[in-house]
C-alpha cells in the first residue's frame, strides 16, 4: 500500500518541504534509509545520516535547520518520534486483516458471553460467566477464568494468562507470557514462625489504552483492587504487586517491581530495575531513574530522582561526581 507524502502531511499535521507526489510504502531507520520508504530523525546523534539517506522522505522537528544540502525530502513536526508513531499507527490499521471467529480447539463456556466478530485462536479457554466484548483478539494458548470482563478492541497474544474476576478495558493489548491476577504476596508467620497464607480475595481492574509487556505479572488484590489507569504503559518483566494503584498514563519500564499496596501517581516515568517498597505514594509526574531504590513516598509531584538511596536528580549527580574525584584521586596515590 502506498501513500503520497502530502496524504501523510496531511495526517500527521506537518509541514511538508519537498515533492508532495511522491510516493511511499515502507518505514525504514534513516541510517538504513531506501527509496520508498519514510524515516525520521527524533536524535540529534542521528543527524549526519540524513545528508546521506535515500530514504524518500525524513520526519523531522519544525526547528531543524540543515548544515548541508538535503537531496531527501522533509515533513517538519513539533514531534518527530511521536509523529512517526501515529503514522505507524494509522498505517498497521489499514494493513492488518483483523481476524474473526473461532479456530478449532478453542473453548467457550457455556455462561460466558464472546461477542460474535471476536477471534479466538487454537486452544484459547475463555471460562464460565466472562464477558469478551467487540473486536477482541484473543490468540493461541490463552486462558482466560472465570468472571473476567474484557472491554472492545482489546488484543490477548498467545500464552497470556488472566485469573478469575479481573477487568480490563478497551483498546488494550497484553503480550504474550503476562499473567493478570494471580495471588499477591501474601502471608503471615504464626506462633512458631510458620507462614500461613492470607487468601487474596480481590482482582485486577485495568483501564482503557493499557499496554502490558511479555511476562509481566500484576497480582489481584488482598481485599479491594489493584488498579492500573488509563493509559498506562508496562515494559516487559515488571512486577506490579497486590493492592498497588497506577495513575493514568504512567510508564514503568523493564525488570521495575513494585510492592503492595504502593501509590504510583499520574504520568509518572519509571526506568527500569527500579525497585518500590510497599505501602508508599509517589506524586504525579514523577520520574526515577534506572536501578533507584524507592524507599519512602514522594510528595511534591514533577521532580526527579535517581540512586539508592533515592536524591533529587540535582543531588545524585553532585554525589557521583564527587565519587569519581574520589576514585580518581584514590588510583594517584
């Protein structure tokens, strides 16, 4: 399928400098740029290869100014690499064929309700009284227990498992590997220092436009909810603990843990292998950089921190410059 480079334009909202006819069909990274295909320049780092590229045309931001001559041509937007998003977006819904109906060795209960243009795939289980609402894809080896509520357009890859009573919205997409409601951590030692279980009688309620990464886990609650928003994005290999909330549109990214019944605030930014003790809250827009060890809430919302123990990102580089004084000082002697 082809587009004109003024159609895409004209999606994206840009500013088009160059030759709006010609054509394209293909996305390309712009150091391995083709004729035909469309890149786009988000880095800085990058900037060298677009005097170079044959891609047929390069996104790039409104404030770009070329230090050579260009032979490609340019749509120019307040934000290359969401811009390149979207238009990837809009470009997978009219090229995927969406599937429908029911592949052999998939089960529906009795009590549950699928919504007729729903795809199930081979050896798919969806348990009694569940609910699978329009253009739902559920693929492959999925299980899906009993009670659970999945909202329209919501995307169930192969291997995904969703525990009994959880909810999840529409326009979600769960990878492969995830598992949704299994029990919380939860357990007391008795009088002779043997742990005893606490049943985890709570679920999973997920918003609409979540993402969740391979092999993610996210427990149901002790009592009550874990509540994930709208909009949140969950890497692969995060660990979302029982009771715990996540603001709208918080990002929490690869191998990050986060323990029960902690607070996660809105758009917040987490990189990965951070580790939260339980029972905290963390503001809005908060964001904590990669390997930092969150011991205690966060109040005051939109700033930055890093390190174990946590510092204001201000704070934690100081202290690892002076660190490196120290080791370089330390191999003079």
């Amino acid at each position: 399928m082809k587009f004109s480079l003024q159609q895409i334009a004209h999606l994206i909202g840009g500013d088009l400098r160059g030759d709006g006819n010609i054509l394209v069909h293909d996305f390309a990274k712009i150091e391995e740029g083709k004729p035909g295909c469309i890149s786009f320049l988000g880095n800085p780092k990058y900037e060298n290869y677009i005097y170079s590229t044959s891609s047929s045309a390069v996104i790039v931001s409104k404030n770009f100014e070329p230090r050579k001559e260009i032979t490609t041509n340019l749509i120019a937007v307040e934000d290359p690499y969401l811009a390149i998003g979207n238009l990837m977006s809009e470009y997978q819904k009219l090229t995927k064929n969406q599937k429908t109906g029911r592949e052999d060795f998939s089960v529906i209960k009795e009590t549950a309700k699928v919504s007729e243009n729903c795809f199930l795939g081979s050896f798919s289980y969806v348990s009694e009284g569940s609910i699978v609402e329009e253009n739902v894809q559920i693929f492959p080896q999925v299980f899906i227990g009993k009670n659970v509520k999945i909202g329209k357009n919501t995307i169930i890859y192969s291997g995904v498992k969703i525990y009994d009573g959880t909810e999840i919205g529409d326009h979600c997409v769960i990878h492969s590997g995830a598992v949704v409601g299994s029990d919380g951590f939860g357990f007391a030692p008795d009088a002779n220092g043997v742990y005893q279980d606490i049943p985890q009688l709570g679920i999973v309620i997920i918003g609409n436009h979540v993402s969740i990464g391979a092999n993610t886990t996210i427990d149901r609650a002790t009592m009550g909810a874990t509540l994930i928003g709208n909009g949140v994005k969950l890497d692969n290999l995060v660990q979302i603990g029982h009771n715990v909330e996540i603001g709208d549109n918080t990002v929490i990214a690869s191998q990050s843990g986060v323990a029960g019944s902690t607070k996660i605030g809105k758009s917040c930014l987490i990189a990965g292998q951070v580790g939260f003790v339980g029972h905290i809250t963390i503001a809005d827009g908060t964001k904590i950089g990669a390997q930092s060890g969150v011991s205690k809430s966060i109040t005051k919302p939109n700033m930055s921190f890093s390190g174990r123990p946590l510092l204001p990102i201000n704070d934690y580089l100081k202290q690892q410059v002076a660190l490196r004084k120290i080791f370089v000082n330390d191999n003079k002697k």
